[in-house]
C-alpha cells in the first residue's frame, strides 16, 4: 500500500503515527501545507525547518503540491477536512482522478459557524460516499458530525490520534517540580484561554484544595488571558499555590507532566487534546469534560479520572475534591491509566489504520 498523507504543519504525534505506519511496511509520504505560525509557537511547538525523507512542505497552489509527487496517482490520500479550499480542490480533484482518499478530521467547533458552514459539510459528504473510500473520525464525536453531514456509516471508521509514551523516571521540570515540592499537584497543559476554561478551574481548585494546603495547580502554557488569570488567582486567595510556568518545548513536555499527579482539561471545546494521551502514558489520573474528544476513548469514568459535563463548574469541583480528600487515589487511577495507554499506541494505531483501508478497498463501490 501506498499513502500520502496530507496534513497542516509538523507534529511530533502525527510523526510518531507516520513511523508506526512505515513500520506494517506501508509506504506513507507528507506533505505539509502550512507554515508554522507564531501562535503555535508561542505554544512550544517546534518550528521545524529540516524535514526527514518521505515529509516535505508544499506549496500551497494544488497543481503545485500534486507536482511534488510524481506518483500521486498511485497513492491512497488522506485529507484532513474540508473546511480549507485547498483540500476541498484536492478532494474534487482526486475524486475527478479515480485516485483513491480518505477523510481524517476531528469533531468541527459547535456554534453558529458550524450551523452556517452545514451546507458545504453537506457537499462534502455526498463526495465522501460517492467517490472517497471513507472518513476516519477522531473520536466518537467527530463520528456523530460526520453523521450530520450524511455520511454513511459503513463508509466510517474510529482512528484516535496517538503518541509515544512518556518515560516516568526521567528528571521532572525544575520549576514544577520545585513549585509542588512534596506535595501534590494537578497540572493543565495547553493555552490559557476561555475555551479552554481556565477560569473555572482556578474556581474550582479554589473551592476544592481549600482545606488541602499540599495540593498545588500547575499552569503551563501560553496566557492568553493578560494577567487576567493571575489576577483571578490573588482574587481567590490561591497565588501561592498556582504556578503560571509558561509555555514548554514540546519536546520537554514530559518533564512538566512528571512533576504532577492528576491532569485537568476542563475545555469547554477540545476536539481531541493530544495532552491527554501523553500523560495517561506517563500514569496521571485525568479530570476532562466531555467536550474533550479524548475523554471518552482515554478517560474509564472513575477508573483512571473523572469525565464531566463541560461548563459544570460544580461537577469540575467535585472530580478535584475526590482527589483533595484521598490523595492516593491518584497513584491508582494513575495505575489504571498505563493500562488504557496500551490500546492507544502509535503501534495499536497504525495497524487499526492499515486494517480499515484495506477493508474499505475491499467493500464494492455502492
């Protein structure tokens, strides 16, 4: 088999997927389509120059970016959305062809703008089940909008993302790891910003570490917020146990996440968040809303953390206090964590890939 898979930017997940996929003896290109912008940067992601063969970035002109593989034809494409007109000429550009693709995509963002961009989703799935071998969704939630667009099922398949896991023993990051001292800490990972709730968990930890002084809340990532959210802090009476550590290269992620025993991503929109694979695989307990795509594949409800309704800052208090009340429970929800990673590696991941491509080639064209 021979893919090409298309994607934005370089990422240290998506390179981990690629590598496991090489690995079945598939031959997998990519092709970068976009430039790495300052706001990813700014979130510690590398700004990768040097690319590794089989990976290069194309121009963004669709003639231009098929020319950079001369054997295009021959490849099965994997297409990230729809919702650029790059991919949307690339789709009806393969499907014009006879050349085989996939459709890979998160959940879209719930809202007015999904509601108004229907009619295009519409259109895209009717391509989808006339010409396209089927839609990889990432996550049960992005299965359900691929439903709204009319897609038919047999033409759909789960494909989470994935990563290699983190190695526990490795020195945990200094500024953390100094800030929680002996005690515990929970730790949110991504940019500090309203989507993300960051204000409702600084309420809620407030309201759930209020008697539980060893517990510390770790904030790492880009503040998007102006002070906002540190002024929050002092309001609550927490700053001194919140600790704003800023953005961390992505390759040193794993060093901040050693320094914790419990993630939070209250997101009130996540249509996946890598960050959850990376520290179940490092042994945390995780508290996530259910708007958090990876919260129902990578979270067992009361088995390795807690999956609550997004924007319930009462049920975001009530997972935390668990942990405030009995610390331990994170050592076994952490446990239980390594566990669930093992059905999540790039290696579980590339062979489901290889498996659902071959079945979708084998099915007769409806």
């Amino acid at each position: 088999m021979k893919v090409l898979l298309w994607t934005t930017i370089p990422s240290r997940y998506m390179r981990h997927f690629v590598g496991a996929v090489r690995k079945t003896g598939v031959d997998i290109l990519v092709c970068y389509y976009e430039k790495m912008g300052e706001e990813r940067k700014a979130l510690g992601w590398d700004d990768i120059r040097e690319l590794p063969d089989g990976e290069q970035f194309v121009d963004k002109q669709l003639a231009a970016a098929l020319g950079a593989v001369p054997d295009w034809r021959e490849r099965v494409h994997i297409v990230p959305g729809c919702g650029d007109r790059f991919l949307r000429r690339l789709a009806v550009k393969l499907s014009l062809n006879s050349v085989p693709w996939v459709h890979w995509s998160e959940p879209s963002h719930p809202g007015l703008r999904w509601w108004l961009s229907l009619p295009r989703k519409r259109w895209y799935g009717g391509l989808i089940n006339r010409y396209a071998l089927g839609a990889l969704g990432i996550g049960t939630k992005a299965l359900d909008d691929f439903r709204r667009w009319g897609v038919k099922p047999q033409r759909m398949a789960f494909l989470p993302y994935s990563c290699n896991g983190g190695n526990r023993r490795v020195e945990p990051d200094e500024q953390c790891s100094d800030f929680a001292g002996k005690g515990r800490a929970f730790i949110f990972i991504g940019k500090l910003c309203r989507r993300k709730a960051v204000d409702m968990l600084l309420y809620a930890f407030a309201a759930a570490a209020k008697n539980a002084k060893e517990w510390k809340l770790l904030l790492v990532g880009n503040d998007d917020s102006n002070g906002a959210y540190s002024a929050l802090a002092r309001r609550l009476g927490v700053d001194d146990r919140v600790l704003f550590r800023g953005p961390v290269p992505a390759e040193d992620i794993f060093y901040a996440i050693n320094a914790a025993d419990v993630l939070v991503l209250p997101s009130r929109f996540d249509g996946w968040g890598v960050v959850v694979n990376e520290c179940v695989s490092m042994g945390l307990g995780v508290i996530a809303s259910d708007s958090v795509g990876a919260s129902h594949h990578l979270v067992d409800h009361c088995v390795n953390g807690f999956r609550f309704a997004a924007g319930n800052p009462g049920a975001l208090t009530r997972a935390m206090s668990a942990y405030c009340a009995a610390p331990e429970l994170a050592d076994l929800h952490g446990m239980n964590s390594i566990r669930i990673f093992e059905s999540f590696t790039p290696e579980i991941t590339a062979r489901r890939f290889v498996e659902i491509i071959r079945s979708w080639e084998s099915m007769p064209t409806d």
